[in-house]
C-alpha cells in the first residue's frame, strides 16, 4: 500500500493539517494501517515537491503556525489514475501470525492449541469491537467506511472459523 495515495484521499475530502490528517488516517484505517509523523512529514514533502499538494501556512491557536495541505488538480489526477489502476494481486496473507504460524511445528502441541486459543479470543473481541463501532457511528460514516468495517468483520469471522478448525484437527492427532 502507498501512504501518498492514502494520504491524497483524505486530502481529496478538505484541506487539512498534518495533525488533521493524521487522526483522520487512524481513525478511517487504524485497524488496517497506521502511521507516524516520521513517514507522513516527509510524505506531505515529498507530495509537494511532486506538486501533488500545496502547503499553506496558517497561525495557530497558540504560538505555533500549521501547515495546511491540498490537493492540487495534478494530486487529484494521480489519485483518480491509482483509483482505478487493477491491482496485481487482490489477495495477500502478510501478518506477524501467519509468520509465526509458518514456524509452530517448532513448539510442543499443547502450546500451540494454548496460543491458537488465545488468538480465538483476540480475534472475537475484535470483531465485536468493530461490530460496536458499525453499529454506534452507522449514521455518521461514510458508506464505504462502513464496508471496510464490515469487510474487516467478515475477515475475523473467517479468520475465526480457521483458527477453530486447526485447533480441532490438532486437538484429533495422537500426541506428538
């Protein structure tokens, strides 16, 4: 994924500052992505120089002046253009679990089915809490916020099924 696309759509919405757009950023994909002001400086930088964006400076509420970016009609141009470029691959499994997934048959049994267990709680109580994020700011979302949402729900509740499936074929093998 490419924070300057991410970062032209939210600049796409309204101008805003770094501030501004980072709780935007985390709050819209916080669950999916998040980013520090180490990589999203430089990334406003470098949209400026690229001139994707524009930088405005404005006084603050205390001392300090922000910076307010915007898209520019080229930024808007680039992020129209990624939009609707086809991906190359739709589906990828790139998370710390599946690493350490890869790596279990390394660890006795009983430990795994403990640390499989332990991720079938996490991933319910995640579901649940983006159930009741869905459900507490339905009205106020975006439409497609809200199916990432219930795409991250289904996500969880398959990732859930698997997980109760593994844990069941293990739990059926002789000990080893």
């Amino acid at each position: 994924m490419s924070l300057k696309y991410a970062l032209l759509g939210l600049l796409a919405e309204s101008p805003q500052y770094g501030y501004e757009i980072k709780q935007k950023f985390e709050g819209a994909l916080g669950n999916v992505w998040s980013v520090s002001y180490g990589q999203l400086y430089p990334t406003l930088r470098r949209l400026s120089e690229l001139e994707w964006v524009t930088k405005k400076t404005a006084p603050g509420k205390k001392a300090a002046e922000k910076n307010i970016y915007s898209i520019t009609p080229k930024g808007k141009k680039k992020l129209d253009e990624w939009l609707l470029k086809p991906l190359r691959s739709s589906y990828k499994v790139k998370d710390e679990f599946t690493l350490k997934f890869l790596f279990f048959n390394k660890l006795p049994k009983n430990l795994v089915l403990e640390y499989l267990r332990g991720q079938q709680r996490k991933t319910v109580l995640q579901k649940e809490s983006f159930q009741q994020t869905l459900q507490s700011i339905r009205d106020g979302l975006d439409f497609y916020l809200q199916e990432i949402i219930r795409k991250g729900i289904i996500h969880l509740e398959a990732e859930n099924q698997w997980l109760e499936e593994v844990a069941s074929a293990l739990e059926s093998q002789k000990s080893s």
